[in-house]
C-alpha cells in the first residue's frame, strides 16, 4: 500500500514505480512509465504482459517463484503460474530480472527501437499474519531503463574483439611489460618474428629477447620511475631469435602512468626491419662499389647538390678539368663552362628539376687548361628522395671532339650530297623539258599528217617516225622514272578505278605493239570471278607495270601467246600473272633480270631495244606499292616465261569511264575560244592546228606577258593553255595573273591547263597550288588532253 506522502516522493523517481495484482493486473504505475510512451492510467487494468517482449514472457515465468495461483497467459490463454510469488516459509522475496519491454506503438514504428532493455526489482505482496494463512495479494516493484548501459556493454565487447582480433593477425609484435620486466601479454606473432610461442615466453623477462648489446637500453627504459606523464619513444633495437641470430627491429615503447604517478606498465611494439637492414647494408656496399666502378671509367662524373654544387667527382672530372678534388668539390658545376654554355647548363637544373627527367645537352663546348676547346655530351639527371623531393643531380659527361669533327664532316659531305642532288633534278627536268618540247612536236604533227595522208608509202614512213619517236620517248620515260624512284620522288596513289577497262586499254596498246615488232602473237586477258572490276589502288602505276612486262614478254616471243591473268590470292592482294610463250630464261640467269642496265646476251637471245631498266622499274614500283614479284621460267620443251606480282588492294563501287575522244569529232567545240600560250613556236602551231582542227577559237602567245595581255583585252576567253617554261613570265606567274585579275574585274573564274615537259614530284602540287585546274604532260597525247577539256565542258561533248 502506497500512502499518501509516499507518491510525492514516486512520483520524482526516474524509474518506473508499478504494483501489480495477484492476477497480474497494474494497480499503479507513477509518471515514469512516459519512458515507455504509456500515460499510468493508460495500463491500469491491463495485464503485465502487454508490456514483456514475447521472447522474455516464458523466461520470466521460469525465473519466477511459482506459487499456488495461475493466470491465463495473453498470447495463448493457456494457464501461467503467477510472477514472483513466496512459499510458505513467511520469508519476503525480492527478485532482479533483465527483461525488454516493448513501448507504446511499437508495431507501427520502423525506425525507432522496438524494445527497451530494463532491470526489474520487485517483491511480493502478502495479506495474513501466519506464515500458512498468507494470501498471495500481488507485486510491488521498480522498473530501470538500462538500455544506453546494454548497448555500451555491447560496443565495449565489440572493441574488445576488434582490437583481440587486430592484434592477433599483426605482423608487428605488441607486448605489455610489467615493471620489473616481465611480459604479461604477448602477441602471437613472435612465433614469426622469433620463432617463440607467446605462452612461452609469458612471465619471463623481456631481457631474454633483447640482443645483450641493447640490454642497458632496455633497462634504462625500465628504470624510469619519476615521470609526471606516459612516456613515449621510437628506437631502434636488436633482439634474439630463438636460433640465437641476429634481428632488428624498430620498438615503440609507451609508459603508463597508473594511481599515485607511480609507472603502471609498458605497451611496447617491435616492428621486424631485418630485411630493411639488409638492404641497407647491401645498398651501402653497392654504393662503394659504384664509386670504385665510378673513379675508373673515362667519362667524368659529378654528384651535386639541388643547386648545382659539387659534392663527389671521379678521377676523370679531375683530368678533364684541370682541378683536383679538393678544388672541384663546393664549386657549382655550371662554373666550369662559360658564355651560353653556362647558362644552358644552368637552366638545365631547372628543368630537370621541374620535369623529374634528365637532360641531354649535346656537344657542349668546354674551354680546356691547354687553351684548346673541347666538345662534351652532357647528361644530368636528377635525384630525388623518398617524397620524390629533388635533393640533387647526377652528372656525366663525355669527351665527343673527335666525333663532332667527323660529324661536322659528313654533315658538309651530306650537304654537298644533298646539292649534286639537287642539280641532278634540276638537270633532269631541265632536259626533260628540252627532250620532250621537241618529241611534242614530232609525234604531234606526224599524228596530224597521217590523219590527212593518202599515199600509203607515206603514211608508212609517218608510222616508223611515230614508232621510232615513240620509243624513244619510251626511253626517255624510262630512265626519267628510274630517276625519280632513286630519289624516292615517286608518290603511289590509291583511287578507284575499273579493271576490266585498264586491261582493255592494255590490249589495245599492246597489240600495236605487236603489229609495229610484226610479231604473230596472240595476247588476251582473263580477271576471276572472285575480282571485283571496281578497284582502289594505283592505276597508273599498274598499268605501267603490266605494259612493261607485255613489252618484255613481246620481245622475247616470236609467235604464240601472251596471257593476262587476275585473281585474289589473300585478304586485300592482287595477284597478276603475265605468261608469254617465248624462249624463257635460264635458271641461272634469272637473278640477273631485275638488274639495273642488264640485258641477257648470247646467240639465244638477241639485243633487244631499249635500255635494260623496264623490268627494275617494274620491280621496284611494285615494292613501293607494298607488293612483290617472282618469275618462273624454262628453257626446255615447256618453255615460256611468267612474271607473277601481287599489289594491295579494295573493292570499291563501280565508276564512270570517260569516253575517249571520237576520230571525226571536227567542230564539237565550235563556240570555245582558248587562250594558247607556248615559247615554242613548232609546239604551239602544233597545239593550234589540233584545237582548230575540233572547232576551238584559237589565240596565241608566245610567253606569259602577251597571254595576260590578251587575256585582259578579250572576255570571250573560255579558257586557258599555258606551257609552264616561258620567257618574260612563266606559266606560273600567267595563273597568279589570271585569278588576280578575274577577282579584281568579278569575272567568271575559267579553267587553266598546264602543258609541261616537266616530270618530278611535286610538280602537279605545284601547278594546282599556283590556280592551274589540271595539267597536261609533253608530248602532247590529244586524246588526253580533250578528256581534260571535256571534263570542264560537258555541254560540249559529242
């Protein structure tokens, strides 16, 4: 019974104050049940158990006393002995359980804690003055929210085991030492660092580990006893392995301080640096080692500091400098040079500083003792620390005075190499130019007489001055390419084109070519199912490739065939094959074909024309393009020869062919009017009777300076051909002209061809760069150049 000034006193206890009935009902509860979100009134009535966590419900009915009464269990109705009951004895119980109650809401609340751990102290009430007469009446008691107290208990287990466990699977070795030194706690891996048990060595002393060397120092440490606060240190010490070895370790050590400022124990740390030692031991004796090596190799080496001042030198820098050690060493190493050299040399620090990467300086000069200069390659790397912090700089330099000498000679050699070469361009487009103006007008005006000839004797010398003008333009062409492939001045293009059509073309040419030998020589071609007839690679370069071979195979085969064959033989590669019915060639002489100038001599085959450099054209154009060439021959009852090629290739999707110009295509240009410009009076007749021939309005200059005259003076011009060699002004100056003057008068901007003898890389560059649309080479070839007319005129085609 709770009596009136008793609540005052409840009512200010932060732990709940309840009494119970002897069925388990709450009678009472003070204001501290808020803890469980309850107001009292709220569980007066109500059964105990509407507050136990089901899982503590059956744990306290079997902690309880059981007594003589029962009540129906809320969860399951079943009967449940009463909670703290008293036997007969007439002795008061007070009992101590840990239970969880579950606050108000619990089942709604997700993120807040569904249970309260608690400790409750109660006793049992009982009516009666005899011990046998007692009546059970209830239950009086506290209820203590312990659940912070719980969840600490908890974390502190936890820490516990998290540092059990860290010290457990350390490398290092912890040890707790008492204060006269022996161990009280030792961590397991002294089994791998001294190949002891940790249960050995507990309550030995810690003198039985240490290396007798460091023994005073441990006993100093553990000698300390006026300390004011923990003590804590970072030494390096030797210890013993239980082989009785020789170890290192780095020990930290700390002094704890325990009641009365007396010395409690000592945490120390052993951190095993045998092999780090090791190391350095072995790193010192490599280091005196290298400074043997170093004094005497012949280059001159330095070691500076991040500024550049000497600190180590070999007996080399001596030498070369002229200075002893004592003398080298302090001096900035910049100090040995002067004027710019100092300067590089200086800024070198920097650099090499800043990049962390040496720096070469190549052919230094050096002002020796003597008087006389000397040339040193210079390497200065850097040298930086642990926190990759430039402490210095390592210097090497080597005496290259006789090497620059030689260089300095092979550069002028070079240079005078390079300017014979030179010459040797300009002297071949110089007499490319003077050759072929004239072959222009040869083949030109005798393609002019034999369209116009009735006479058949004549119109048979015109085809062997053609023939005998072709073929020497054919070696003039030879040893132009030649040249051009020597000085690497041959460009391989990749542009798509028609195979089908570049063999036609082949064919045709090569069958005049059969009649002009009056050979009885039947020559076809065949292209594989597998090959596509729209190709990307070089057409040019192929077809003078296959042209070639066919003269070759002409030459040598008096009567049969020549076949043409064109298959896939890989990924992206052509193959050609090109196989005659001639005389063959020798095995031992087929290593000889490719060679430049050669030609095979003996009765068996007669001295053909030529200059015996077609067939290395055709090798090395066929390497340039990336492919090969083999030959197969024989010279007995199976003769013949076949020149096997393979070049890359793509597929690519079918194009247009240009139609070649008709033979009586006479005034298909009738409303054109060109502007001819030529020094060469022949090539420029010859040039003028062609355009009028096919209905061109023609009018003519002689250079440049009359072109642009005229080209001022007449709007009517459609369009432009100018040579590119001219007097007064060149055919390049006459393009410059032309486009300045058609922005400067808003003039319709027309097409300017370029006729040139002119045959080395980068001519057409040039042209095209100068405001020329498209070039034609001498000897002039009609046919070519109305294609290029009629690519700028399309209106006009016939």
């Amino acid at each position: 019974m709770i009596v009136e000034t008793d609540k005052h006193i409840v009512h200010i206890i932060p732990d709940i104050v309840y009494k119970i009935d002897a069925d388990g009902y709450f009678q009472y509860l003070n204001e501290s049940v808020h803890i469980l979100n309850y107001e009292p009134h709220e569980l007066i009535g109500l059964h105990y158990t509407v507050l136990l966590h089901p899982e503590d419900t059956m744990e306290i009915q079997r902690s309880a006393v059981i007594g003589n009464k029962k009540v129906l269990n809320r969860h399951d109705g079943q009967p449940q002995p009463l909670l703290f009951d008293e036997r007969r004895t007439g002795k008061r119980i007070t009992k101590k359980l840990k239970v969880r109650l579950l606050p108000k809401g619990w089942e709604k609340s997700d993120n807040a804690a569904k249970d309260i751990h608690c400790e409750i102290y109660s006793i049992g009430l009982y009516e009666g003055d005899e011990a046998d007469q007692k009546t059970f009446s209830g239950t009086l008691g506290i209820i203590r929210d312990i659940t912070g107290l719980v969840e600490t208990e908890k974390n502190i287990y936890r820490v516990k085991k998290f540092y059990q466990s860290l010290i457990s699977q350390a490398s290092d070795i912890y040890m707790i030492i008492a204060t006269d030194g022996d161990i009280l706690s030792l961590s397991p891996s002294i089994k791998k660092y001294l190949d002891y048990d940790a249960y050995d060595l507990i309550g030995e002393s810690i003198q039985k580990i240490i290396h007798p060397d460091d023994s005073i120092l441990i006993s100093n440490i553990l000698a300390g006893t006026d300390f004011s606060d923990e003590y804590s240190g970072d030494i390096e010490l030797k210890t013993c392995h239980r082989n009785r070895s020789l170890r290192h370790g780095r020990m930290k050590f700390r002094t704890v301080i325990g009641i009365g400022n007396e010395v409690s124990c000592h945490v120390i740390i052993i951190h095993d640096i045998t092999s780090y030692k090791k190391t350095e031991q072995l790193l010192q004796d490599s280091d005196d080692r290298t400074h043997m090596i170093l004094e005497e190799i012949q280059d001159s080496y330095f070691e500076t500091d991040n500024t550049g001042l000497i600190i180590f030198c070999n007996k080399a820098a001596c030498s070369f400098t002229g200075h002893g050690k004592n003398q080298l060493v302090g001096m900035n190493f910049s100090e040995l040079f002067s004027g710019e050299s100092r300067v590089s040399i200086s800024n070198s620090y920097i650099t090499a500083g800043q990049d962390k990467k040496h720096i070469q300086l190549p052919a230094v000069p050096f002002h020796a003792p003597g008087g006389h200069t000397l040339y040193l390659d210079i390497t200065i790397s850097p040298v930086v620390n642990v926190n990759d912090d430039i402490i210095g700089f390592r210097i090497i330099t080597r005496d290259v005075t006789e090497k620059k000498i030689e260089l300095d000679s092979l550069h002028d050699e070079k240079e005078r190499a390079r300017e014979s070469d030179r010459i040797k361009s300009h002297f071949i487009a110089s007499m490319s130019h003077e050759i072929r103006t004239p072959m222009n007008s040869i083949i030109g005006f005798t393609d002019l007489l034999m369209d116009d000839e009735r006479d058949l004797l004549k119109s048979e010398y015109l085809s062997q001055i053609k023939n005998s003008s072709e073929l020497l333009l054919s070696l003039i062409n030879d040893i132009l390419d030649l040249s051009r492939i020597e000085a690497d001045k041959i460009k391989i293009e990749n542009t798509g084109f028609n195979l089908k059509t570049l063999l036609d073309e082949i064919i045709a040419l090569a069958r005049m070519l059969i009649i002009q030998y009056g050979k009885e020589i039947i020559i076809d071609y065949s292209i594989s199912n597998n090959v596509s007839h729209h190709i990307i690679s070089d057409p040019t370069r192929l077809k003078q490739i296959i042209i070639n071979l066919i003269t070759n195979a002409i030459k040598f085969t008096e009567r049969g065939r020549i076949d043409i064959n064109c298959v896939v033989a890989g990924p992206d590669i052509l193959e050609c094959t090109v196989k005659d019915t001639g005389i063959g060639i020798p095995a031992d002489k087929q290593h000889e074909i490719f060679m430049m100038f050669h030609q095979l001599s003996n009765s068996d085959y007669p001295r053909s024309p030529g200059t015996g450099v077609g067939l290395t054209i055709v090798k090395r154009l066929i390497m340039l393009m990336g492919g090969d060439i083999r030959v197969e021959s024989r010279t007995d009852n199976t003769v013949g020869t076949s020149f096997i090629f393979t070049i890359p290739y793509h597929q690519a999707p079918g194009g247009k062919n240009i139609p070649a110009a008709a033979a009586d295509e006479k005034n298909a240009f009738r409303e054109l009017t060109v502007l001819i410009a030529d020094d060469d009076r022949s090539g420029l007749f010859l040039l003028k009777r062609i355009m009028e021939k096919y209905g061109f309005h023609v009018i003519t200059a002689e250079n440049g300076h009359q072109a642009i005259g005229h080209f001022e003076a007449n709007s009517s011009i459609d369009f432009i051909i100018a040579d590119i060699q001219m007097p007064i002004m060149d055919g390049i100056e006459v393009a410059r002209q032309v486009r300045i003057i058609e922005k400067r008068s808003q003039r319709k901007k027309i097409p300017l061809i370029a006729l040139t003898a002119a045959a080395m890389k980068g001519d057409q560059e040039k042209f095209i760069s100068a405001g020329f649309d498209a070039y034609v080479p001498k000897p002039l070839n009609r046919d070519c150049l109305l294609e290029v007319i009629r690519s700028f005129f399309h209106d006009f085609n016939t």
